[in-house]
C-alpha cells in the first residue's frame, strides 16, 4: 500500500473536519490555524463556493524551516459564532476525530 504525503493527509483531515463542522450546525465561514510540530503554520478560513462546496483562502503561513508541514499538525476551526473545534493529526499520520470544544 502506497504511503500518502502530508499534503494528501492534511487534505483528508480538512476534509474530515468540513464534514463535521457541517453537521454539527457550525455557522460559515470557518476560520482555521494549523499549527505542525516544526512551527510551520497556516492559517485561513473556508467558506461557501457560487457553485456548491466550501472554497479556502489562506490568509498567512509562517515557513519555519525548508521541510515544509511536519507531522505532527494540530488544527483548530472555529465559525462566526465562536464555536470551537479541533483535530490532531499524529506522526504516523492518523487522524483523531474531529472534537467539538464548545
């Protein structure tokens, strides 16, 4: 079985937290931070596209070193309301469950 890179593995986890975002009746847009074990962070939100489905528009990275994104990489969403929610993603590149903080 093919190992997926840390873009593919990033991209599922986003896609895992959109989901349930959406089904938790968090309100859109959805801004987000994530934040790798070497520094490197990204940040952004996603909101509703003309066309169906959520669109991205990163809004600042910080490039800690050449290497990119490194697992591990936590990330936070929260909606115009104030609602909160996390993922982790682990060095193996499991995800946790999307966890609603508040």
């Amino acid at each position: 079985m093919e190992e997926l890179t840390i873009d593919e593995i990033l991209s599922q986890a986003i896609q895992d937290m959109l989901q349930a975002l959406i089904e938790g009746d968090f309100e859109a847009p959805f801004y987000f931070a994530a934040i790798a074990s070497n520094g490197h962070t990204v940040t952004g939100f996603f909101e509703w596209a003309t066309e169906g489905g959520m669109e991205p528009t990163f809004t600042s990275e910080y490039v800690a070193d050449k290497t990119g994104l490194q697992l591990p990489i936590n990330m936070m969403f929260t909606d115009k309301a104030g609602r909160a929610a996390r993922m982790f993603i682990g060095q193996s590149g499991s995800m946790s469950k999307p966890q609603v903080l508040h």
